[in-house]
C-alpha cells in the first residue's frame, strides 16, 4: 500500500506534470492519439457497417472480421507494423486504426440490422427514399449501438495506445515504460494509475452519450436483444445491455 | 525460415508456456463467474451493480493492471501468478454477463416445474438450471478463451515470457518473421483452444449436437427470453428468409 502513497506522492508533484516529456504532454499526447485513431476508424467504419446493415449484404463478412479482430494479439500487431513503418508515430496509428475498425463496424452494422423490418416498410410506405429511411428511421434507432461500438473501439484504443509506446515516443504508456526501465515503481504505478482514471472517465462519458441517444419511446430491450446477440463475439454485444438493466 | 530453423525448441517452449499462463485464467474465470452470474440473475437488485462493476473492470487497460496487481495482492512483478490473476480478472468481467445471460435464458417455469417434481434448490441448479443455460455459457467460455490467450502476449513487455516474447524480441532484433511466427501461433491456440471448447460442449451437452451445424444462429436463438426451443430451432430459416429480402432491397 505504501507503494500508492509513493505513486500518489508522484502525481501530486507539480514538476511531474510540467515539460516536454511530463504528465500533462503525455496526456494530451494520449487523447489526441486516441481521437486520431478513432476519428480514421470511424470515416472507414461507420459508411461501411450501416451498408452493410442496410442492405443485408456482407454480413459474414463483417462477423467474421469483428471475431478474427479479437484473436489477433494486439502487440504483436504493432511491433510487427512498427518493424515496417520505422520508428514513429505512422506505425502505431496504423496499428490502432486496424484495431478500432471491427468494434465500429460491427457496432454501426448491428444497430442498423436490429431495426425493425416493420419500421422501415413503413417509413418506404409513406413515401420515404432509401436515403431518407437510412438518415431519418435507421440511424436515429441505430444509435444507441452505434455508439455501443465507439464506446468499446475508443476503449480498446486507450488501452493500447499505452502499448503503443512500445514502438514509439507517445502518450501514457511511455511514463509507464520509462518507469520500467529505471525501476522506480512509483513512477510506473502513477501512469498506470493515470491512464486506468482515463479509460473510466472516457467509459463514463461514453456510456452516458449512449443513453442520451437511445431514443426514448422505443423500449428495445426485446426485439433488439436477438440481432445483438449475433454477435456474441463483440464488445458491443457484451456492454449495451448494462443500460438497459441499470 | 532459417530464424525458426535455429530457434525451434524456444518458441515450443514459449508456446507451452503461453499454454500454461491461458488454461489456469480461462478455467478460473469460469469457476468464478458462474455462481457470480447466477446471483446476479438471481439475486433480487443485484443484476444492475454486479454488470456495472463487471463492466468498468472490464474497461481498465490491461498494461497498468501488470503493474497494479502485484502491489494489491503482493505477488512479483514478472512473475506467472501476475499475469494469471490479470487474465482471470478480464475473464471474469466478460464473463459474468455470459452467464447471468445464461441463467435468464432458462425459463421461470421449467425451474417451478423442476421444484414441482421435487428437485432441491441445489440439483435443480446442477441437473436442470446449468444444463440448459449451457449453450449460451459455452459462447462466453469461447470469447473469452480467444481473449485471453490473445491478453497473454502484452505480459512480454513487462518481462512474462509468452509467444508474446516473440514480439519484443522480435521488434528490439528488427526479425519481422519472428513477430510473424508469434502471431501465428498466438492465433492457433487459439483456434486449437477454441476447439477443445466447442468439443468439450458437445460432449459435455450432448443434445445440442443436432444443431451444431447452425451454431452462429444458436447463439442468436440462445438468450431470447422465453427460451422456447421452438424459437431457437426458427432462427436459422428466419435468418435464410431474411437474405433475398435484403438483397432486393
């Protein structure tokens, strides 16, 4: 326990927090690597999934991709792409972007999927256009698992953008390593400490975003619960429902 | 090839080690998520907390978790007991909400009929409550096998010896075919694992055999509430029927 003191001793130091290699940098260096990443995966992912949801096509595609996802080890992702794009930022981003994509597209192509069959024949009954009943009937009802899949992609990034500075001289996890290497402890259990504060406070944040988009007259707990459960391998299937029984 | 030529008995090695570090965290996980989960599904109010709880476990980063662990419980740093408990620690928070998933999948009056014909709370649970929540328990058990030897490899970087070795040792001696190696094999022991699972499942539930062909369907079929077999057996069509219809579209 006196080890906490030490690493809460550490962050409560100022001079940790200032400078180049400080605190502060690596924090912003974390979160600006994390958008980035999430940001890319997102403009590849998204169009990609509500395709896919939409017109039904490439769906063993897309689970198949989300579970394959899972099984590839995440280091070894990185090193290996690190050992191809030098030192540098290009690697990791790369990295994380192909980890970030399959949470995304799973997430935006399951939400797009449970929407009622019902719903959209009669949003095409009144009158709408294929662009209208996927901007104004399946988006809105997908968003709470759209935002499901941002939730656990975002996750996944943070947590291995602390990997990432393995290969390069970025965010939270270069403290962490640096702190490793000098053995001081303190120094490793304050990063680790920071970056598990960020990963909740991103996770909280996300969750309420999820809530503040489910809409409110439908209660889906029903009929959308079989459609995300055919993906049991993604995190969105495993997460989304704590909204609903919390 | 001439790097796995002259390193072959060490990456058998690692392997076997990464083996021993996957195994003990999968079956505990299970052993701890199980009655987790039924008293969450059981418990009256305790579903909401137990998923929250299990759910920002499940959030925490897994490199700091390396270096947390063995201050909070006292074990080396670099050392297998570490990396089993952190394992442990994600394969629970996957898989307490398989299971709680798993026991809401049993209908409330199969259980009644169980005590109706004079089952304890105990042998309804063993003979009745687990069996038929076993399908869905398995699809936990699956994920989280793929997970966690998959969570294995990031120990390398503090020092745990895994094929994830193979990645820092490849990437500090610039060998990309070593990284290469390790990936590879990271991803068929999994599959192998994996296997055993799905194998251990048919032997162990022999009556969903039957429907091992449809087991992506199954799974879908699995946590519907009313659990009626007729609606698990439905999936599939509905599934197939589905397809020309979106594909007109």
């Amino acid at each position: 326990m006196n080890l906490f003191l030490d690493a809460w001793r550490w962050l409560a130091t100022g001079s940790n927090w200032t400078g180049d290699g400080g605190a502060a940098t690596r924090l912003v260096e974390h979160l600006l690597v994390s958008g980035l990443v999430v940001g890319i995966a997102a403009i590849i992912a998204v169009p990609l999934g509500v395709l896919v949801g939409h017109t039904g096509r490439g769906r063993t595609a897309v689970v198949l991709a989300a579970s394959a996802a899972r099984a590839v080890p995440t280091l070894g992702l990185l090193t290996l792409v690190a050992l191809a794009t030098g030192i540098g930022l290009t690697g990791p981003v790369v990295a994380l972007v192909v980890l970030a994509v399959p949470s995304l597209l799973a997430g935006a192509y399951a939400g797009v999927e449970s929407v009622d069959r019902v719903t959209i024949d009669a949003a095409r009954a009144v009158g709408m256009t294929e662009a209208q009943v996927v901007r104004r009937v399946e988006l809105p009802l997908a968003a709470p698992l759209l935002v499901g899949g941002l939730r656990s992609a975002t996750l996944q990034v943070v947590a291995t953008s602390t990997l990432a500075a393995y290969t390069a001289d970025v965010g939270l996890g270069r403290l962490l390593f640096a702190g490793l290497k000098a053995r001081e402890y303190d120094v490793m259990l304050a990063s680790a400490l920071l970056v598990v504060a960020l990963a909740l406070v991103l996770e909280g944040l996300l969750a309420l975003l999820q809530r503040l988009v489910t809409p409110r007259t439908a209660a889906p707990a029903e009929h959308a619960r079989p459609a995300r459960n055919a993906h049991p391998s993604s995190t969105v299937a495993e997460k989304s429902p704590t909204e609903r029984t919390s | 090839m001439k790097w796995l030529s002259q390193n072959y008995p060490q990456v058998v090695d690692l392997f076997l080690t990464h083996l021993a570090l996957s195994v003990p965290a999968i079956v505990a996980s299970l052993l701890i998520a199980v009655p987790l989960g039924w008293s969450a599904q059981h418990g009256r109010g305790l579903r909401g907390p137990v998923l929250v709880g299990v759910g920002l476990l499940y959030a925490i980063p897994s490199l700091p978790l390396f270096i947390i662990v063995p201050v909070l419980i006292g074990t080396p740093l670099r050392s297998s007991s570490t990396m089993i408990v952190v394992l442990t620690v994600y394969g629970v928070a996957v898989l307490v909400r398989s299971a709680a998933d798993a026991f809401a999948s049993v209908p409330a009056a199969t259980l009644d009929a169980a005590a109706a014909v004079g089952h304890t709370r105990w042998s309804s649970f063993w003979r009745v409550e687990l069996p038929l929540a076993g399908p869905v328990l398995l699809a936990g058990v699956r994920v989280i096998t793929v997970s966690t030897v998959s969570l294995v490899s990031v120990g390398a970087v503090i020092g745990i010896q895994s094929l994830g070795t193979l990645f820092t040792d490849g990437f500090q001696r610039g060998i990309r075919f070593e990284v290469l190696t390790g990936i590879v094999l990271i991803v068929a022991l999994a599959v192998l694992l994996d296997g055993l699972v799905v194998l251990a499942g048919r032997l162990l539930m022999p009556w969903t055999r039957r429907s091992a062909g449809i087991r992506g369907s199954r799974r879908r079929g699995g946590p519907g509430r009313r659990g009626d077999s007729g609606r698990v057996l439905a999936e599939p069509q509905l599934a197939g029927a589905a397809q020309p219809e979106g594909a007109s579209r």
